[in-house]
C-alpha cells in the first residue's frame, strides 16, 4: 500500500510522544506496515524543504522518519509533474 504524508503529518508523528496518542498509534502503524513491506510512504519532494526551517536535530528526525517510512523511495516533484503534463498537452504524439 503507497500512503502520502505530507511534512505537517511526519512532523507530528516524529512528535507523537509529546502529543495526541491517535499519532502514536499512526506512527505504530505505519513504522510496523514498512517493516513488513506492507505499506510504503514515499517522500514527497516539498516535504523535504519545508522541514528545512526546523531546527537542525528536529530536522534530522523528521528526515529519519521519512526516510524510514519511504524506504527510500520519492515522489517526482510536482514541478516535474506539471512539466509533464503541460508537455503532454503541447506535444500529445509524445
């Protein structure tokens, strides 16, 4: 199963032991679904510079998680999307 999490949901389930325990259970989940090979999250690329203001070890955590979750995998940038499709409608032979 592919889930999207975009950085508001990551960030709060890196957080999810100092808020709602509903994140915590999220976080269970999912972290036991990657471990399984069940579900997979990958990183959406906006998520990885939005993080970027955070301070540098909450960063460094949220980027663990994703990269946990993901499996390494990654989205294709939404730029990379709308040039695709804008391409797709200028050139529809291609």
């Amino acid at each position: 199963m592919i889930i999207s999490l975009d950085q508001n949901v990551v960030s709060s389930l890196e957080s999810s032991s100092k808020v709602a325990s509903a994140w915590s259970k999220i976080k269970l989940l999912l972290v036991a679904g990657t471990i399984a090979r069940k579900v997979v999250c990958p990183i959406p690329y906006e998520t990885a510079w939005e993080s970027i203001p955070l301070s540098d070890d909450r960063y460094e955590r949220i980027k663990k998680l994703q990269t946990d979750l993901s499996l390494g995998l990654s989205f294709k940038s939404y730029v990379r999307l709308l040039s695709e499709e804008v391409l797709a409608l200028v050139r529809p032979d291609l």
